[in-house]
C-alpha cells in the first residue's frame, strides 16, 4: 500500500460472529476529512466471540492507518462493549478469553 500524505480524520471498523463463539469477520475503512475512501479491509479471522471479532477490527483499523502514516485518527465502531473494553479494561461480555490484541 503507498504511503498516504492526506490528512485523515476517521475510521470505521467492525467485527461480527455468526454465533458466539463462531466463526468471526471484520472488516474497515478509512476515510480523509471529506468522507472520501482512502483504504479498507475485511477478513476472515477464525472462531470466537462478538467481542474479540470487534477487537480485532478495531485493531486492523490502527494497524492500517499505522501503514499509512495517519498521525491522528477518530475512531468509529457500533458496540458499546468494545468501547467499556477499550477505553475502560472492561469485560461487560464475560469473556474470559479476552487478552490484549494490540
């Protein structure tokens, strides 16, 4: 992926399971100032819980604006979970499985 030299604000991440645990996706993009799509992902990524799939999009979503040399980035995702998980080191899921993904 080339180096971006936009500045970026945004990126939208999330993961899902299809059954919980299941089988997992995540997926992303990232967007400049304008709303204009600069890159995206989605995957795979195995078998787990809601909670660690949004996890692990979130840090694709870093990962990804880390390759383009994004400086500084708001972060959008849809659960509230993740953001207790995140922001706070909670575990409202009761996931006991949860350990540090980035």
């Amino acid at each position: 992926m080339a180096t971006s030299t936009r500045r970026v604000e945004q990126t939208n991440t999330d993961g899902s399971a299809q059954g919980n645990p299941g089988p997992t996706g995540v997926g992303g993009l990232i967007e400049d100032t304008s709303g204009s799509f600069i890159a995206g992902f989605k995957g795979d990524t195995g078998r787990s819980t809601s909670l660690v799939a949004e996890l692990r999009a979130l840090r694709e979503g870093f990962r990804m604006a880390e390759m383009l040399q994004i400086p500084k980035l708001t972060i959008n995702f849809d659960a509230q979970v993740t953001k207790g998980t995140v922001l706070g080191g909670e575990d409202k899921a009761g996931d006991a499985g949860i350990q540090p993904v980035c």
